[in-house]
C-alpha cells in the first residue's frame, strides 16, 4: 500500500512571495490532515478535510493560508504573502474515516525556508 | 485547552543503556495516546498507540505505559542501539478529535 506523498520535498522562498504544497493521500482515506511543525515543537494542526469539506480550520492563517480539496484525493495548502516564520515543515496525514482515536498516517513532509 | 509536555528535550545515552521518555497532559478525557518516532528529514512513524482503557503496551524493544488520572505516560526502550536516535514524539486524542503533540524528545545513542 502506498503511503502519503508530499511534494515538493524542500522549497526555499523570500519573504512575500507565494509558495504552494502538494499532498496525495493514501487511497480511500477520508479524512486529510495539515500540520504545521516548527524546528523543536511538535506538529500543530492547520486544517483538517472530510472529504472535500473543511472539518476544523480553526489555527489556519486565513489572511495568509489557505487550503483546498477540490475531488475529495489530493490537496493543496498555499502560502500568500509567506512571512519568515511560516518557516517550517508542512504534514499532511491521512485516516480512513477520520473517526475519534483514528490512526493518522503521515508524509515525509515539506520543509520550508522563508529567507 | 489539551497541553502535552516532554521532558526532558534531548538525551543521551550510551549504546545499550535502556531509554525512559517522559510525556504528561493536562486533560485526562482523552480516548488514546500515540508515540511517534521521526527522524531527520522525514515524517511521522507510529511507534504504539494506547487506548485510554489500557494501562501499557509493548512491541518488541519497546514497552509504553500510561496513567490517565495522573496524565502521564512513559515510553521505555530497552537495550538501546545508535539506530534508536531520533526524535519521538507523544500525542494525545482528545475530545474535538484533535491529535495535540508533544515537542518531542530528541534522543542521540553513542555507539
């Protein structure tokens, strides 16, 4: 079974510009994760999918960050103007129905660098 | 509000000394705790998950034990080897269906 692929796996921008993140998750899982992990700190959650409907987006920047699952598969997470602490590695995860206790499986990850 | 602590941050130990990692949480109501590993560069493997009935759980080198009126659990890796440094990571799933994480604590093994 294929795990969750992310892409790109690195990406280096300056302050202000845009960058966007790229997730498949693993087939037929329901339910897609975004977190957010900054260097020492543990991932925090961004959004969270059922679905093509947004579940919790509750810690999304929306002045900046927005989030899309368009066929309820993949999904985009977009960063516009990105400022330097948005640097961090960006999870996405996935689970089958997205019930409570539901084992999430997690990507390789995005690592960004806001210069 | 769910708070995960880690502690201590980083470690270190000698090849075959028996590692002990330290999580609490500030909200009992949880329905399970999960321990990741994650190494540089990569994502989140799942090392075991406890549900909030059970008290422990093992796989192999690893043993994890958890006391939910006192809002701590503890993953113990016996006989550690210098493929067991990583960063591992505590979560919880709380109501709201929300997997709040720990910082993690990194751990380094000396051959």
């Amino acid at each position: 079974e294929a795990g969750v692929a992310q892409s790109p796996r690195y990406k280096i921008i300056e302050k202000r510009q845009s960058v966007a993140f790229w997730c498949n998750p693993i087939s037929g899982h329901a339910t897609l994760y975004w977190y957010q992990q900054i260097l020492g700190q543990g991932p925090k959650l961004l959004i969270q999918f059922q679905n093509n409907g947004v579940v919790d987006d509750s810690q999304l920047p929306k002045d900046r960050f927005s989030a899309e699952r368009l066929k309820g598969v993949d999904s985009t997470l977009k960063i516009q103007p990105a400022k330097l602490e948005d640097s961090a590695v960006y999870l996405c995860a996935s689970s089958q129905t997205g019930g409570a206790g539901e084992t999430q499986y997690f990507g390789p990850g995005t690592r960004l660098l806001v210069l | 509000k769910q708070e995960v602590t880690q502690i201590p941050a980083a470690l270190s130990v000698p090849e075959g000394e028996n590692l002990v990692l330290n999580c609490s949480f500030t909200d009992s109501a949880i329905y399970n705790l999960q321990w990741f590993r994650q190494d540089p560069g990569k994502g989140l493997t799942s090392l075991l998950l406890i549900q909030s009935s059970q008290r422990e759980q093992t796989s192999g080198r690893l043993n994890a034990s958890l006391d939910k009126s006192s809002g701590r659990s503890t993953l113990y890796i016996a006989a550690s080897q210098p493929g067991d440094s990583a960063t591992y990571l505590c979560a919880v799933w709380a109501a709201g269906n929300k997997l709040t994480f720990g910082g993690g604590t990194r751990v380094l093994v000396k051959p």
